[in-house]
C-alpha cells in the first residue's frame, strides 16, 4: 500500500489539551497502560501515566510533522553525534506544546503536584558535556524552526558513569537511567540492520572488467532503532532522535547451553551489545579503544542506512541524495561515515569511484570541536585492517587521489604531503580522522569566532590554503527553551511581564530589556529572583550534600568537565588566596563568596581525578576552620548533569570561563550563565570573545593572556618556576599544597601537582595567577555595590540573543545544508 493511500485512509482521533481531558487521559493510562489503581498507585507508577499522556499528544504532532515532510519532498538533515545530552523530557515537553498549565490542574485535582513528578523523571544519560549538550539543543532549535531535522546516536543502556565523593575522590558507579524504563521512546524492532565487524574482502572482475569489492564473513551485530520525539516550541513541529541499540545476531548458543555450559553458551550475545551498553568507556586499555570504534561504526552504518533507506521511498536516483539530504558530523567520532558511505555507493549500489565521491562530498559537513593537534583523534591502520578492512581500502584509496591533487599543486613539496596525508607515517601508521572529515566534506565549520580563526591560521592552515573558503565559522548558541525558560521559572515570568513572552520564540528581542537596567524597581525584582535561587540551590546542597550555605555571599560558580585546560586550578588557587587573607587579617574587607564546583573527570584522567579530591581537601579544611567558615566555602557538587545545572545557573551571580587561551573550541555554559544573569569572568577564549563583544567591555571581567602572548611565552621559553619565586602569594599557595597543609595525612599526595606546575605548567595557570587576582578584586569592589551590580547582570541577560541555537541553527541551514524549513 502507497503512502498515499495509507495517509488518506487513516484519521488520527486528536486529544483534547484542556484540564478535564488531561485529567481523563491520566486516569485511563493509570489503569489501562501502567496496571494501577489510585490507591495502589506509587508516585513513580503516576509519573509513567502521566508521561504517557504527554507522549499521546507528542505523537500526534511527530506524525503530522512526518506526512509534512513526505509530503513537501523535504530536504533534511541528519545530526551525527556520539553524544545527546537531552536530560529530562517532561516539563521541556509540556512547556513547548503549550500545555503546562492545564496538566498542572489537572494533576492537582488527581492530587499530585507536577513538580513531584518532575523530580522522579531520570537524566538521559546519552552524553559527558558540551558536545551532548550542543546537541540536545540543536535538536530543540531544528524543531522550533521547522527544519526537518533527525539526530542520530547511541541508546547507550548507561552513560558514562555516575559520580560519587568519597573521602574527596571522584568514585565512579554505573549511571542505570533505563532502570525504571523510558516513556519518551519507542522501541522499533522492524528497523533494524546488520553491521558487520571484521572479516575479508572478496576482489573480482565482471564481464567488463570494472572490479567489484565484496566485504564477507566476520561478526554481526544487530543494530535496532529506538525512537524519541523532540518537540518544537508553540508549532506542532516534533522531529525524531533515532537512537540504536546492540543486539546480539545470535542469541546464543544452544548446543552448549544443553550441555551445561550457561556461561559460554551467552558470551556472544554479551559482546555484541557491549557496543551500547556504556558511554565511552574507559580508553586507557586496547580492548576499550577498540570497543569505541566499535561504537562509532555501529551507530554511523546503522544511521547511513536508515537515511539511504528513507531516500528511496520516494526516489531512485542517487544523484538527487545531495538535494535531499545534509549529514552533520558532530566531531570527528562520527567521521567513519565518509568512507561507509563510499563504500555502500560502490559495493552495494554500483556506482563508480567518482560520481559516488561527488555525491559523499556534497552530502557531508563536519565541525570541529578541537584545536589542539594532539588531541585529534587517530587510529591505528593496523586497528582499520582487523576491524574494518574494506574501509580501509577505501580510505587509502581517498588519501592516495588526494596526495595526487596535492602534489600537482605543490610538486616537490614532501612536508606538506606529509602534514595534509590522512595517513601519519610517524612511527606506528594512524589514521587521522580530521583529515578524513576535511577532506570528505563540502564545508567545515568551528564553533567561535576565535576557534574558526585558530583553525584556519594554525590547526588547518593548510588544508584553508588548499581548500579556499571550506572552513568557516558557525558560532555556538543556546536554547533559550531548556536554558532560560524551562529552568529559571521566576526570572522567565519577569522577563514576559516586562516585555512580553516573545522572546522566547526569538531570543533576540530580549534586548528590549535593557530599557529596565536603570530601573531601581526591576532591579530589585531581578535581585530577589537571584535570591530566591540561591535559597532554592542551598536547601538542595543541605539536603543531598548535609552541608550549609548560606544564601546571601557571592555564589562563585564554576560547572564543567574536570580537565587542566579549564583550570579548575586556578580558580583553587584564587579560593586559597582568599582563605589565607582572612587567615591573616580577619577584620578585611572580603565579600563573604560561596565557591560552587561541579564537573566530572573522565575515568582515566589521573590528573584531573587528583584535582577533584584537591578540591574537596581544601573545602574541608576551609569548613572546619572557625575563623572563615562563615565568609568563605568551597561545595563541590557531584555528579554535575543537565538537571544539576538547571538548579545551579539560576543561583550562579559569578561565572569562571577561565580556560587557557586558545583551549576552548567556545563553551556553552558561558552562554548560560550569562542569559541568567551571572557575570562572566573569563580569559579571551572560545565564545569569551563574541560575548565581550556583545556584552560591553563594562559587563565582564576578562583577564590574562591572550593567544598572541602564549605563542610568544611559549616561543621564549615558559619558565613556570619565575612566577612561583616572585610572587609570595603564589609560592604560599603552591607551599601548601605541595607539604601537605590540606593533606595532612597524607603530605606528599598533590606532589604531581605541583611539580606538573613548578616545571611545566602546559596550561599556564601561574602566568595568568596576578591577573585573575586582580580581576577577582575589581570584581568584589563592584559587587558591593549592588545598584551597579544588578544593572549589570540585567544587561548580561539582555544582551546574549546572539547566542539563541535558533541563530546558530539558520546559519547551518543557509550557509552548510541549504534546507529551508516546512510550514504545516
């Protein structure tokens, strides 16, 4: 049966979104869908209710979205990530189709409270940080504007860990969000493709001598799709997070599991769905560096499929694929996808080496995330010719036709066949998947002003000369959905008050509240929320944490990935320094601060676990000291997610964006904070510098070296150890570090820190120690005076509407992918 016929015959019985039929609705999916009565009922079983209620009338909307599509023969595009950081879907979704008010009565008059429920629902735990974050917003932004968008990824069955403190160490325990089910997916046992891992290609020749690849024999996994829908705001747009999940080909083996052998007879069917069991695993053994290739090719060769797949419903020449579709690589992780591509053009549809090229190339787009070199990723060839040999073949073959248009280009010149070749021959032969991306798409984009910058002048320059034009710059953005409306609650209403509720649909009219930033009366309006949401912040850290804050010193935040670029350190450093000035003059005149720390270290990151339990040594010592524990306190909040933040931003009133310049591709929490009203204090980094630009330089507080004055320190040669000697501030801290002062008990513990420091210092956290000192100042000196302060925080608000993923999203959509959106 056509699509047609099916589309005209069936007519979708549309539920009511008033409180009567909401409230109908939970009762029947209480009994009929969850098994219940009320007074059986538990909390969770009337959240899973509820949930379906919501979904019921997600799917309506999801479905008229995907007949539209269909129906105006869309282009779209597809967003390939690792990482789809979405947090809860609840309150996001009732907020979006405009029905939150009218559950929250219904609920009330079942007697259950909306926010009780919110609490229940689990964090998709489908990414780490930025990158999944991203993401998740772009998904929110295609969707708000009608632009047929899918993402692509992993339903990994746990995220990369939950974080635990223990004694101050980061404790890593499995992050089980699927333990009570997921209301919000769909399970799609009919889609479902094999995906083959390693074997051998058959080579021959037909009657007329073209040459054929067939890639036989190896190991099958199943990769089975998992539906989410992603909803538009106020537009009846819900697009589709396809996720895919490891099954095993063979179940298991029932000759040995009649003879007893129960362990063996299941291992086949444990390996293949390790693939989607954990968010990047532990890389620091073999068996896990190869587990995430693994990974990678699964969900890119199950996700090529599915899109080749949708294609030919309505098309059968491929040479259309570039007017119908646009792939996104998000990072290199899903960068695989250019020579899978190549390769199901050829071998699977027989077309030839070039017009297959033609058509990779004009579908694919890659951004980048990463400047420093070391830090792109690489594989072994040896790792491609075990697991993945016809794509190796295949990447050579890319390389070798390359280095030929190199080499016409640049005759004689070796070096630079060396820099650009996808292969590095340095030592053990790798595979970069940088240049694979360059090379394979039709536009690369960076994600700041700065970053492009960096990334054609230094990383890329090359490849920039080479390609005129190819990398361009598409700045980061937010939602201001998920990041201002849904979770600064009180601060949205004042803002909707103030100038109407538009902004929320287009964040750029925001500006219209920089009329209000001399009004004392708003001021005070805008003071009392942040009060409000320091006191909801500081109940949550009494609660879970059993620790006290008091609600009316600077809340100092800084919540991101551990890692030494973002120098967590130096702001430590900046904690001590102000500990032992109260230490040594209790009568100065410090404003009373709250430190809030928050972030996770990747599992194998010695360093960076280290600095978390430094952390967490020195806010001990700080809270059983008498003298300061009333003006001064250091909480690291564990377990930092999408939820945490939500709490988190609305209280932050400072914001350290302190990476080391040059280090952060842009940096989403900048962003907001920022729409928050928190003022940022930060180096001029990543999306640091487009946010001076907008703000003012009056509105921030930017410090430290630039790009420029690393080059030539580094040039000069960085001696770490100068700063140490003359600056006593400095050397007091590092002292006490280093001998022992917040690990007593163990004195020699933060040695790797500071002999790191002393003698390296990579990150340049000494060099920059006196300015961040002084920003800090001038900082403080402002905040007491709060009229000055308040206009200044409304300012910061007001002024981030550049920064909405909606802008971010239509420059994609006009400048890489050529999509246009689709009216209902």
């Amino acid at each position: 049966m056509s699509n047609d016929v099916t589309h005209s015959a069936f007519k979708y019985d549309y539920l009511g979104s008033d409180s009567k039929a909401i409230q109908r609705s939970v009762s029947n999916h209480l009994v009929y869908t969850i098994g219940k009565d009320p007074f059986t009922a538990t909390e969770h079983d009337w959240m899973m209710a509820f949930s379906h209620v919501v979904r019921d009338r997600l799917i309506e909307r999801w479905m008229e979205t995907q007949r539209s599509y269909y129906k105006h023969d869309a282009k779209r595009v597809y967003y390939l990530s690792m990482e789809f950081l979405i947090g809860r879907s609840l309150i996001n979704s009732l907020l979006n189709m405009d029905i939150h008010n009218a559950c929250g009565k219904a609920l009330k008059k079942l007697g259950i409270e909306l926010e009780r429920l919110r609490s229940l629902e689990h964090d998709a735990a489908l990414g780490n940080g930025g990158l999944g974050r991203l993401a998740a917003c772009f998904l929110d932004s295609m969707a708000s504007l009608n632009i047929p968008g899918y993402g692509y990824g992993i339903r990994f069955e746990y995220g990369m860990f939950r974080q635990q403190i223990d004694n101050g160490n980061q404790i890593e325990l499995p992050e089980n969000w699927l333990v009570h089910d997921n209301p919000w997916e769909f399970p799609r046992p009919e889609v479902s493709y094999r995906i083959r891992y390693g074997g051998r290609v058959m080579e021959y020749q037909d009657s007329s001598g073209r040459r054929h690849f067939d890639w036989i024999d190896g190991d099958i996994v199943i990769a089975q799709a998992y539906d989410t829908p992603i909803p538009g705001y106020h537009n009846d747009t819900v697009n589709n997070l396809r996720l895919w999940s490891a099954k095993a080909h063979e179940a298991f083996d029932l000759n040995q599991f009649n003879q007893g052998e129960y362990t063996e007879a299941v291992v086949g069917k444990t390996l293949s769905e390790n693939i989607s069991k954990v968010l990047y695993p532990n890389d620091s053994s073999t068996m896990n560096k190869l587990l995430r290739l693994k990974q990678q090719y699964f969900f890119v060769s199950a996700s090529l499929k599915d899109i080749l797949r949708r294609f030919f419903t309505d098309h059968d020449d491929l040479h259309e694929l570039p007017d119908k579709v646009a792939i996104q690589l998000n990072d290199t992780h899903p960068a695989i996808a250019i020579p899978e591509m190549m390769r199901l053009l050829m071998d699977k549809h027989q077309l030839e080496w070039q017009p297959a090229w033609e058509i990779t190339t004009r579908v694919f787009s890659y951004t980048n995330h990463t400047l420093l070199p070391e830090a792109l990723e690489t594989w072994p060839v040896k790792t491609f010719e075990t697991l993945l040999p016809r794509h190796l073949q295949v990447i050579l073959e890319i390389n070798r036709r390359f280095l030929l248009m190199l080499g016409h280009r640049h005759p004689g010149d070796m070096d630079i066949l060396r820099r650009l070749s996808i292969i590095d021959e340095r030592g053990e032969r790798r595979i970069r998947m940088a240049h694979l991306a360059i090379i394979g798409s039709h536009k690369v984009n960076g994600v700041s002003a700065l970053h492009s910058e960096l990334l054609r002048n230094a990383t890329f320059r090359d490849f920039d000369r080479f390609y005129p034009g190819k990398i361009i710059n598409i700045t980061n953005g937010i939602t201001p959905r998920r990041w201002l409306y849904l979770s600064n609650r009180r601060l949205s209403s004042l803002i909707s008050d103030a100038i109407g509720p538009e902004w929320v649909k287009d964040l750029s009219k925001i500006q219209q509240l920089e009329a209000f930033a001399e009004d004392h009366s708003f001021q005070e309006k805008f003071a009392a929320i942040k009060l409000a949401n320091k006191k909801h912040i500081s109940k949550l850290i009494n609660y879970f944490l059993e620790k006290q804050v008091d609600p009316h010193t600077l809340f100092d935040v800084q919540v991101k990935r551990i890692h030494e670029y973002k120098r967590q350190l130096l702001n430590l450093f900046r904690a001590i320094e102000l500990y032992n000035r109260l230490v040594d003059d209790p009568g100065c005149a410090c404003v009373p601060r709250t430190f809030l720390f928050g972030g996770k270290a990747a599992p194998g990151y010695s360093m960076a676990k280290l600095i978390i339990r430094l952390i967490n040594d020195v806010a001990d010592v700080i809270d059983n000291d008498p003298a300061v524990s009333d003006r001064l306190k250091i909480i690291f909040i564990p377990n930092y997610d999408v939820t945490t933040a939500t709490d988190i931003i609305p209280a932050a009133e400072l914001s350290q964006q302190i990476s080391t310049a040059g280090m952060e591709a842009s940096g989403t929490g900048n962003m907001k904070l920022a729409l928050n009203g928190a003022l940022t204090m930060g180096t001029m980094d990543g999306a640091n510098v487009e946010m001076r630009e907008q703000l003012g330089d009056e509105n921030i507080f930017i410090f430290g070296l630039q790009t420029d004055d690393i080059a030539r320190l580094n040039q000069l040669g960085y001696q770490p150890r100068q700063y140490y000697e003359s600056d006593p501030r400095l050397r007091r801290i590092i002292d006490m570090i280093a001998n022992g002062f917040f690990s007593p008990e163990e004195p020699t513990r933060y040695r790797m820190i500071t002999d790191s420091l002393l003698n390296v210092d990579h990150f340049k956290v000494l060099a920059d120690f006196d300015a961040y000192m002084g920003i800090s100042d001038q900082a403080d000196t402002i905040y007491q005076q709060p009229d000055t302060w308040n206009r200044m925080a409304i300012l910061n608000t007001a002024r981030m509407g550049y920064f909405s993923s909606d802008r971010t999203i239509s420059e994609y959509a006009e400048k890489i992918w050529q999509v246009s959106p689709v009216s209902r």
